[in-house]
C-alpha cells in the first residue's frame, strides 16, 4: 500500500463552497450533451482499470477481502461502465408519451423528456466499498448530473484510492470527493442538494430522509434487513445447505442482502445442519483462519457487536463459534435457537452468524418471517414450486431469490432495492440512469389549434357538452362491478378487445389467408 496515500479529511468550512462549485458547474450545461456523459464513464474505466491493484490491496487491508471477491467487486464496477455506455442512446432518448386520447396526441405531440436532477450526492458504505459508490456514480452521470460522493470512512484505505481514481478520471469542476465521518456528513446534509443517494443502515438513513424532508430533497435509501429463508421438507436439502452457507461465508457475512436467520423444517433439521457442515468442509478444507478465501469483520467495534450478539445469543453452537479479536475474525458459526425473540433474530447481525429456527409447517414459517419484519430486504424459499408462490405471495420482501440465496441481488443489469423500512428506490443497470432522472412531461402546442381549443376559454356556457363529446369515457361495467359483454366489440376488434389489436389481428389474419392461397396455387 505504499503507493496510497493516507486518507486526507476534507475541512469542514470547505464543504459549502465545494457543494456550491460543483452546483455552478450543472448550471453551465456540460453535462447535458450524450457524449460528455460517455465520455466521462469511459475515463472513469479506465481509471478503475489503472488504479486496479491498489483498489484490491485496499480491500484486503479494509476489509480482509480476498482478491477473487475484490476481484469481481471491481470487475462489476468497469463491466458497469461498459453496458451504461452502450445503452445510454437508448435510455435517453425522448419517450412517446403512453395511453394518450387521440385529438390529444395529434394536438399536443406529448413526449416524456429523461431530465438529471442536477447536483446529487451518493454515501458509500464499507460492505462493497467499489460498487455501492461506482454503481449510483455511474448512474448519476449518465443521467447528466454533477455529483459530490462520499466514501465510508470505515474503509480508508479503499476511500483514498476512490478519491484518486475519480480525481483523475473525471472532470473536477463536476465531480468531487469529500471525505471524513460524522462531522463531514452532517456537513454535507445542510447543504440543499437534487437528490441523495444512500446506502447503509437504518439509523442514519432515517437521518438521512428527515434531513431531505426538510429541503423536499428526494433520496434513494439502500439499507438492510433482518432476511428470512425458509427450507421446508420437501427441498432439496443438500443444495439449500450449500447455497445458503456460500450467502453467510461471502464477504465474511457482511452482506446487507444475506439470510439473518433460516428456519428449517423439523424433519429436515438434522440433514440440514449436517450438509451445512459438509458444505463448510468442502468450501475451507483447511478452515476459514489463514485462506485468502474469508475475510474479516471491517473494525473492532463490529467484532465486539457481533461477539456480543453470539453470547447474548439462547442458541446452541452446531458448528464454529472461533473468534479472534487481534484481527477481527469471526469463523462461520451456526446456532439452533428455539425461539423468534433470540437477540440473533430480532437483530440483524451483518456477519457470519448462521441461527437456524426449527418450524413445524411453512404457515409457522411465514407467521414468523412477517413478525420478525414485515419487509425485509430479500427472502429465500426452498421447496417446490408452489411453496416458494405462497412464501412470494404472503411475505413482502424488496427481492427474492427462490432455492437460492441473494443471487437475484448479483445481477448488475436487475434493478435492486428495498421496499418499506429495508430501503426505498432501486439502482443498477437501466434502474441506476432511472433512478438520477426526473421524467419531465412536454407538450407543444401548435398556433394554428387554436379554434380547436375554444371551449376551454370562458364564457363556459353550452361548452360543457362538447367537452364531454370528447374526454368522457364509458364504463364497460355495471354498478354491482361486473364487465358487461358487448357483442359489437368483440366482432368488431376481432376478438381483441382494444382497436389497435383488432387491426394487428385482421392483418395478421389476411397475411395468413393470403399466402395459404398462394399456396394452393
């Protein structure tokens, strides 16, 4: 790490005039055009491409995180710049407005416009230093911001070498880094921004929004939750053992979207946590301790929380529990615990903590899932198909994974996000341009529909029912809410229900009469 610099606290009487440069330069329009956006990802690839050994070094020191887990943090982050460019064209381009009356469509011409915010501010957190603040940067300039981050002060090493990467890379006047911890973000919050981004955990994000409210400033909050899986009798044991220990070892646990406890059928209890310890085996043949395979709780204060959590824990150990405090290791540990009020529950553990609850059926299961927290960010069914419908109809969750565990969550191209209390608004792929853009409604109205727009000017008398002529719509329903057939419409459309499909329908139908009697002939 010897090329990394110490990380440098930004002063906090700086931060109102950086806001305020970085404000001035939206305002002179440059990131507006197509091609400065482009070409601003393109620079940011290459900068994460030259900058790439010092970006997984710092992992490593931050985090314990090994080069194959670093390695495809980093890999997500320059793929990223790569498909947003490619696609940019396509997601900026005007939209037709939908569903609009047809004197309204040839009148008015209504489009829906992709507009940036303006000035954004992204905080990073210290789980997935790269790509929870590559990923919402990425986005917020492709949609045409100007964009202030904030890197966890948790990772330092990582957040140096983010500011040198973005300081290098891309224009300084439209974006820059602040750097520090609590006194820096409260800094940072008083100022009046476009739009926040945020991910971490519920306490400052809480913060964060009555922050916003107070501006009316909209945000996105990728926060956590206390995610349940479910392994019923009926799924296939071994793999639902595997994939779930492969959700708590990644990243030694600290994953927002991982399992925080998984409730397992009694049948199937004791053939769960035996192929879970297979699993381990076969994973980390010589153990967790000394393999570049693991990695470590991110500073001293998560150890002491989690240590704490397992010994306040009712829970019997059935495998690991070795902790070392010199470096903060936590080995994967699993617990059966008996009941959903077990500390190990009620709180969610951002480690490798494994409890596992026996159920008697999966109705017990859902009960439990919905009062533990009623939307977590992600859930995990294990069973058949109809068992993981019911788990995805009566358990709300921000995303799921069926017979697997936060996969849905490794898609870079599928938007992500909480629902509730575990987050609100979603990122990545087209979802991130969506998510730093305002879609700004636009007519125009030509001089020459004037007379056409007569009735809308008093005086109003005998107007009302030439209006009506043209903006009433009719139910197709009668008062009891039962859709009434109509004959007519249905022959008429072809059986189509709306005349558009009507038309495709008879083409359709004359293209294939046509070409069978060309046939015959």
């Amino acid at each position: 790490m010897a090329s990394v610099k110490e990380l440098q606290t930004t002063p906090v009487d700086q931060i109102p005039g950086i806001v305020n440069d970085v404000r001035a330069a939206f305002h002179t329009q440059k990131t507006k055009p197509l091609e400065f956006r482009k070409k601003q990802l393109r620079k940011l690839y290459w900068g994460l491409k030259d900058n790439a050994s010092d970006l997984l070094a710092a992992c490593k020191k931050d985090i314990g995180k090994g080069t194959f887990e670093a390695s495809c943090e980093l890999d997500w982050c320059t793929n990223d710049c790569i498909f947003v460019c490619n696609n940019l064209e396509k997601w900026a381009k005007d939209e037709k407005a939908p569903d609009i009356p047809l004197i309204n469509k040839v009148l008015l011409s209504p489009k829906v416009r992709k507009d940036p915010f303006g000035l954004v501010l992204i905080i990073g957190t210290y789980n997935f230093p790269l790509t929870v603040l590559f990923s919402p940067l990425i986005g917020a300039i492709a949609a045409g911001n100007t964009a202030i981050v904030k890197p966890s002060e948790n990772a330092p090493a990582v957040a140096a070498v983010v500011e040198r990467v973005i300081s290098s890379s891309l224009d300084p006047s439209c974006y820059r880094v602040v750097q520090g911890s609590i006194p820096e973000a409260t800094a940072l919050l008083e100022q009046k921004w476009d739009n926040i981004f945020y991910t971490g955990g519920v306490t400052i994000g809480t913060i964060i929004a009555k922050k916003a409210a107070e501006t009316l400033t909209p945000y996105t909050l990728e926060l956590g939750g206390r995610n349940p899986a479910i392994v019923t009798k009926n799924a296939n044991i071994r793999l639902a053992a595997r994939r779930l220990l492969w959700g708590k070892v990644l990243n030694a646990g600290q994953v927002c979207l991982s399992q925080n406890y998984t409730m397992v059928e009694k049948p199937v209890l004791e053939a769960f946590i035996a192929e879970m310890k297979g699993a381990m085996a076969e994973f980390y043949p010589n153990g967790t301790r000394t393999t570049d395979d693991y990695g470590r709780m991110v500073n001293a204060k998560q150890f002491v929380r989690l240590k704490s959590m397992l010994e306040n824990s009712k829970g019997k150990i059935v495998m690991g529990g070795a902790m070392d405090e010199t470096d903060n290791y936590i080995e994967p540990t699993v617990l059966q615990v008996d009941s959903a009020e077990d500390p190990l529950l009620k709180d969610e553990s951002f480690g490798p903590l494994i409890p596992i609850l026996p159920v008697s059926s999966l109705t017990e299961a859902i009960q439990i899932a919905n009062k533990v927290h009623a939307t977590p960010l992600g859930l995990y069914s294990f069973g058949t198909p109809r068992e993981a419908t019911r788990c995805l109809d009566e358990i709300r969750s921000g995303g799921a994974s069926v017979n697997d565990a936060f996969i849905h969550g490794s898609i870079p191209t599928m938007a992500f996000g909480g629902v509730g209390d575990s987050g609100q608004g979603a990122y990545r792929g087209k979802a991130s341009f969506d998510c730093f853009s305002h879609r700004r409604s636009i007519t125009y109205t030509p001089e020459w529909a004037e007379g056409l727009l007569a009735t809308r000017y008093p005086p109003y008398e005998g107007k009302l029912a030439k209006m009506r002529m043209v903006g009433t719509l009719h139910p197709n329903f009668d008062r009891e809410g039962r859709v009434k057939f109509n004959w007519v419409r249905y022959i008429l459309t072809l059986g189509a229900g709306s005349i558009r499909e009507g038309l495709l329908r008879f083409v359709a139908v004359s293209i294939a009469i046509e070409e069978k009697a060309n046939g015959e002939i």
